[in-house]
C-alpha cells in the first residue's frame, strides 16, 4: 500500500557508512560501553589508525547536505509540542521554507 501523501522530490539517500563506530576495546570489558569515546593515549592504535583495528568517525563520513535528517519516506520530521498554538505556525513554517515536512505530535499532546 503507497503513503496517502508523497514528496514533491524524493532524492536517493546514500548512507557512507551504516555500521556503527564502537570503542576500542569495548568487546573485550564489560564495563566499557560501545558508545564510541576517542582514544586518547600516546600509544593507541586505533588513534594512529594502524591496518586492521577499528574505524574511527571523521568529515568525510557525514552524509549529503541534501539528504540529511530525511527519514525513508522522503519527508522531513517536524515535532509539534503544542497544537493550539502551532496550527497556524506549521503552515507558516512550511510556506517559508518550501519543503515536505511530516508533523509528528509529542507524546503528551492530546488530540
């Protein structure tokens, strides 16, 4: 079944890198999360990027101007905390910037 509404322009999303970028050494202690933290040590070699160990996040792995935050419908999430006073300034909002925005409401907006 097709969403009820599309996207004027629907661009490719291409995603640079899709796994995660874990710690060193967090698969070997429990106590370390996989949260990634930057090596700091003098002697890492995951900091002096030897062959063989992890990758670690820079620049170039950032995704495209155009597609960042779209989710995979196309549209752009907005988040509305409060409906009676957003009515008015979500179509303001969208007027302005002339994109697809989708509004999802926060979790303790009624309807």
């Amino acid at each position: 079944m097709a969403p009820a509404v599309r996207p004027l322009i629907k661009p490719k999303i291409v995603k640079k890198r899709t796994k995660k970028f874990i710690r060193h050494q967090s698969d070997r202690y429990h106590k370390l999360k996989t949260n990634w933290r930057k090596p700091k040590g003098i002697d890492n070699r995951v900091r002096r990027r030897f062959k063989g160990q992890y990758k670690m996040p820079n620049i170039g792995y950032g995704s495209n101007k155009k597609t960042r935050h779209l989710l995979p419908d196309g549209f752009k999430k907005f988040l509305v905390h409060n409906v009676k006073v957003s009515v008015g300034n979500v179509d303001v909002f969208v007027y302005k910037t002339r994109t697809k925005f989708i509004c999802v409401l926060y979790n303790n907006v009624c309807s």
